[in-house]
C-alpha cells in the first residue's frame, strides 16, 4: 500500500453536461465521511470544505429542492509520500476515486473565522432511480430484447446499458450463466429488473453497477492488512462478518479480496472479501487530523472465493 505520508486529494463539481466545474485541493481543508457497501442502498456521505473563494461556494451551491439543478461530485484521494503535505505527489503516483456521486444538498456558513461548505451527496446510482429509467422490457414489441435462451448475464450487461446516459458504467459481473427458458417482460426501473434477475446482489458503487454472488470477487491479490499497512487496534467479529480499521486506505476497492494479519485477534486472521467500507477523517496543509477506513469482510478460504475479471 507503499508509505502513508502527506495526505492530498482533488475535489471536482461540475455541471451535468461538464460545461462548468471547479476543482479544489490542498492548501483548502477538507473534512470526509463517506460510506460504500454492497447492498441495494444508494452510498451517502457529506464533506466539509474550509474558506473556499465567494465564487466557488456559490458555484457548489445546491438546493435538495431543485435537483433539476444537480451537479456531479468526484473526489480522487491518497498520499504524496512525504510526510509535507504541501509537497507535490511523488510524479507517477495516482490518487484513487473515493467517490462518485451526485449533490444532494450544498450550503456555506460562517463559524467563527472560518466559512464552511457543507456539501452532502448520494452515489451517482443515485441517477438511476430517475422516473426516466422506468421502462418495460417486452420481447414481442422489441425483437432481440431478452430472448429464449440469453443468459442472465447477457441480460444483466443489457439492461446496464441502458443507464449509460446518466453515467453508470460497466463494472464486474459475476458467473450469472442460467438461462430463461422463455422470453422474459420486465416491467418497472432498470433497478428494479437487475436486483430482480442478481437475487438483490446487483449494486453501483461510484457509478460503476456490479453484479456478485457471495463467493465471487473481483479479480486481483488480496492486499495485506496488518500493523505494517496501518491496522488500528483488534478485529471484532460482527456475525458473520470481520470489521476492522486502519489508517485512511482509499485503495481498497469493494468486493475484492484482503488478507488481515493481526497480531492481537490472530484467530480471526485469512483472506475475506470486502463487504463494506467507511472513510472518515480531515486532509489538510494546515491543521493535524485523524483519517481512517473501517472496513467490513466476510471471512473465508481464499480457494473458496472466485476471481471474476472486470466485465466493462
């Protein structure tokens, strides 16, 4: 996961169709909570951003009452290498995408010295949910739509298709190799159709739709979670699930493969599939700050878990 020095992030808000957007960084504080699972709910969070320009709070404005008026939010988050947070990221290195995801609501006030945006958001699958991607799939009016004998995959990346223009992509899809023995009608959103074909294991994660069973994951080595990669204190067993935290890791991606190392839970120790995923802290070139992931697996062999190459 290389050295957890010098936290940098870029903060990006932008008009839906891309013609305007701002972009924020260091030297400019940001507070984050921002949560991401596996399930059909749609991943929230809020930021706190400190004494941005007069121009830019009002461009990153934003009234839950007009989301006509919605604008895209990506933040892209790491570590420099330096333990300076002013000093540029080492050339070569990449911040990874933390979220991806739609304003729900944006305000600015003032606190003492300090005036602070507050923005809060939902995931881009947020999107999808628009009266607009209610559709009906009928083989008999739309030859070729959903045919005797397509499988549910084929069927799966079909439908995903259909949320392109609003920005969902292609991400990973699992072994879904049954197929209908009829033509089949879907009547309803495009959501509504895909948690129906997956069994409810269809969910966007940073506008990207994935589709698992709970023995797959997403293609890769697991990555190593122990006290060396910024494990913090001891795993807790919650039922059938592990969590765990450690030092703010945006790296670790949802439904893939980790190998938690613990010193002081050691019979909790093996490679799990993530679950769920939590960050929260502060990123700032002027005040000190705590930044953490908590993260949930479901724990297992790592033969019994099948690695599935990203589909899109």
């Amino acid at each position: 996961m290389g050295l957890k020095f010098g936290r940098v992030y870029s903060l990006t808000v932008s008009t839906i169709d891309n013609t305007q957007s701002v972009t924020i960084a260091l030297p400019f504080t940001m507070e984050f909570d921002i949560k991401r699972n596996d399930l059909s709910s749609l991943n929230q969070g809020s930021i706190r951003l400190y004494n941005l320009s007069l121009h830019n709070r009002a461009f990153i404005r934003q009234d839950e009452y007009t989301p006509f008026l919605a604008k895209r939010i990506v933040l892209r988050a790491g570590y420099s290498g330096f333990p300076n947070p002013n000093v540029a990221p080492i050339p070569g290195s990449s911040q990874t995408i933390l979220l991806n995801g739609l304003i729900n609501h944006a305000w600015s006030i003032r606190e003492g010295n300090n005036f602070i945006t507050n923005i809060e958001f939902f995931d881009l699958g947020h999107a999808a949910t628009s009266d607009k991607n209610t559709i009906v799939f009928n083989p008999k009016t739309a030859p070729g739509s959903f045919v005797k004998g397509m499988t549910k995959k084929q069927i799966i990346t079909q439908m995903v298709n259909y949320l392109r223009p609003v920005g969902i992509t292609l991400g990973t899809i699992g072994n879904f190799t049954n197929t209908y023995p009829k033509a089949r009608v879907f009547a309803g959103s495009v959501l509504q159709g895909l948690s129906e074909i997956s069994g409810g294991q269809f969910y966007i994660d940073n506008g990207v739709a994935n589709c698992l069973a709970d023995n797959e994951v997403v293609e890769g080595d697991p990555l190593l979670i122990d006290s060396s990669t910024g494990l913090l204190g001891t795993p807790i067993k919650d039922l059938l699930m592990m969590r765990f935290q450690l030092l703010f890791e945006p790296k670790i991606l949802m439904s893939s493969l980790v190998n938690l190392q613990s010193t002081t839970a050691s019979q909790f120790n093996g490679v799990g599939k993530v679950l769920s995923l939590h960050h929260k802290g502060t990123i700032s070139a002027a005040v000190c700050g705590d930044a953490t992931t908590d993260v949930g697996i479901l724990i297992g062999a790592e033969a019994a878990f099948n690695q599935v190459p990203r589909t899109g």
